[in-house]
C-alpha cells in the first residue's frame, strides 16, 4: 500500500499470482478515490513475485516514488489468453512503475529475467547502508545478495554492477530468511540470517552479519555471531521450510525482535532481543514516526518520506538515511510486517544533531536538536512530525 498517484489518498496494489486455468487475472493497481471507492488503473496488470516502493534511482536522501516489481510466474501453457499475456510479461522479469503525467507507467522493464539470477526474489529491502545516502538493496534469492547503489545508476533491478554475496556461516546449512535492521542500534544496519541445517532438517540456526566500524568499502559484512535456535526443535515440523521473516519492535525495548513463518503450519516464533554483544547495554536511539496530512496531498503515514539525521561522535559527523517504505506491510512477498516506527540507532557515543525530512512531494523540513533530545529513547513516545 502506498499513494502511487501522489494525490494523498493510500493506493492498494493487489499482488495476483497466475491462475491455474485461462482466465488472466493480473495484480491490479486501485486508486483511492477517498469515497469507499477503488478505481483500478486501466494501463496496469502484473503477476507480482515481488514489490517494494521505493527509491530505484536518485540522489542523496531522496523520497520514493517507484513501484519495483519482480514477475511473477506466467507459464504460456495454461492456454492461448496466457501465453498472449505471458509473452510480455515473462516470468521473474522486472518492471518500475513510476507516475508521470497523470499515469502509471513503466520506466523500466528487463523484459526477460536478468542474466544469470533466475531465482525467484523470496524478498527485498531497501535501506542506505555504505554510507552516501542513496538506497541499497539487499535481495534473498538464494542467497543474501547486496546491490550497492552508484550514483546516478540504476541499482535495481539487479543487473550487474557491485554487489556483496553473503555465505552461509558453514557447511549444510540452507538459507531460510533474512532481514536488514539495525538490531544493536550502533547506527550500522545489520543482517539477521536463519538457515535450517540440512542433516537435521528441525534444527535452526541463526547468524548475524554485521560491519565493522571503520569499514570503507565492500565486502562490509562479516560474521559477529552463530548460535543454534533450541526452542525450535521440538516444534518445527519436518522438512518445513519457512515462508517469511520480520522484525518489529514488539516489546518495545528500542531493540528489534524476529518473527518468522513456516510453510506448512504457520507459526510464529518470537526471539526477543536477538541483537549480537555489541558491548553497549543500552545503546541510544531515536524512534520517528510520520503524520502525513492527506488534505495537503500528503498520504497519512508519510510512505515514501526519506529521513535523515545528522549525528556527531566528537570526532566526525555523519548522516544516516532512512526511508518510509511502507506501514505495516509491502516489503516482501508473503507478508514481512514492518514497524512503523523508523528507528536510528545512536550506539552511545552518537549524538544527534539535527534531522531533515524530506516529505513524498519533496519538501523539507528541518527539526531542531532541541525537539530530537526532548523525545529520544522511546518507542512508546517516538518523536512524532506532522506535516
Ligand atoms: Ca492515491
Ligand atoms: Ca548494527
Ligand atoms: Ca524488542
């Protein structure tokens, strides 16, 4: 769910997979009319494997504005009104929507799966991670994939270009989900991994990929942690493979918690606190949530805002960026909730100086370090900005 037509109103995109028979029955695009009333986009229809909405390309900081989209499977054999749909929406392939000129429409699309990655794209986050600003993007196909951005290129779809492969932490071990946050809240986005153990298909284990400070340049991640998940073993069924993964503040301690999902038999499993040592107790933070004004064309959650803060250790300064990309949900293709609270991690030696947003229709707006101190170290009271 996002305002794909900038009009403030939430949109809703409907991720079809293909039927089994004739019938072409694609995602649909609806536009909020803000009366009960959804109004599907004429121009638009895809299988979805994939979404996210987000930054593909673009400068420092910028707000969202495309809708990234990996295909679907589309199997010409279902008969002829598939193969005639199929044919120009080939499975795996990859499309960007953007709105322009009163209209959604594809500025880009590989037209055939990218070379040499045909794996379908379990999920897909986006989160600025070396340190220029712009959106990186982290894809599970596979195996967990790193695409940096360069400036002024094209980052995604995944097409070449620099990127970092992260192994699994041994032999045997299957990757099952991933998620990029900031568990340790040092202020560096970290990867929590769960692999399954290919001789003991119930046993679990988890890994924690995180960058060393000081890190200058790609390979960044290396691995902090590897412990085994013993509360799994007796209630995971055989064989299960698990669907998805997310990591919302639940009970709001300011550190990440995990929840995944297995196939078989939905679960829920809920790690507290499952942040490496980063020998910081109690690591400031700062936790922002959005208030969109949709009479002013700004969408009530602030989806595809860019944040950034600037903080100073004593010694040098930096400017860590988020974006809004979705509330709840959207970030993955079987669920992947998302805590609406965006949260800068601030270590204990970070000190936040000032914080921009950059709203979706691209204004700016400052907020004083005087207001940021007065709300830090709660998710209960985040610092909430109205438009
Ligand atoms: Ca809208
Ligand atoms: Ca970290
Ligand atoms: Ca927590």
């Amino acid at each position: 769910m996002a305002d794909f037509n900038n009009d403030g109103l939430l949109d809703v995109l409907e991720a079809n997979e293909q039927r089994e028979d004739d019938r072409v029955a694609p995602g649909r695009l609806l536009y909020n009319t803000g009366r009960r009333v959804f109004r599907p986009d004429p121009s638009f229809g895809e299988y979805v494997n994939v979404a996210m909405y987000g930054k593909d390309q673009g400068g420092r900081g910028a707000h969202a504005g495309s809708l990234i989209i990996q295909r679907g499977p589309c199997e010409e054999e279902k008969g002829p009104q598939q193969a005639d749909f199929c044919r120009g929406h080939r499975s795996l392939s990859w499309v960007i929507y953007q709105f322009v000129s009163r209209a959604m429409g594809a500025v880009y699309d590989s037209i055939d799966p990218i070379d040499g990655d045909p794996l379908p794209a379990r999920n897909i986050q986006a989160e600025a991670l070396n340190g220029d600003g712009v959106m990186d993007f982290r894809v599970l196909a596979g195996s967990i994939k790193i695409y940096y951005s360069s400036p002024g290129r094209r980052t995604l779809p995944p097409n070449g270009g620099p990127f970092e492969e992260i192994p699994a932490p041994g032999e045997g071990l299957e990757l099952g989900a991933a998620v990029l946050q900031d568990f340790d809240l040092d202020g560096r986005a970290d990867i929590f991994a769960l692999y399954r153990i290919d001789t003991h298909p119930q046993s679990y284990t988890v890994a924690i990929f995180s960058v060393p400070p000081g890190a200058a340049a790609p390979s960044f991640y290396t691995r902090l942690r590897r412990d085994p998940v013993p509360s799994l073993a007796a209630d995971v069924h055989r064989n299960t493979k698990i669907k998805d993964i997310a990591a919302v503040d639940y009970d709001n301690d300011g550190f990440a918690d995990i929840v995944f999902v297995l196939l078989e038999r939905p679960r829920l499993f809920h790690l507290t606190n499952a942040h490496p040592q980063s020998g910081c107790p109690r690591p400031a933070f700062l936790a922002v949530v959005l208030e969109g004004d949709p009479a002013k064309q700004v969408n009530r959650y602030g989806i595809g805002s860019s944040l950034a803060l600037a903080v100073d250790d004593g010694r040098t300064a930096r400017s860590p960026v988020r974006t809004v990309s979705s509330y709840s949900h959207g970030l993955t293709n079987r669920g992947g909730a998302r805590d609406h609270r965006i949260v800068f991690g601030l270590g204990d030696g970070d000190a936040p100086v000032r914080l921009s947003i950059t709203w979706p229709n691209g204004r700016v707006v400052q907020v004083s370090q005087e207001v940021i101190l007065g709300n830090m170290n709660s998710m209960q009271a985040p610092l909430t900005i109205k438009y």
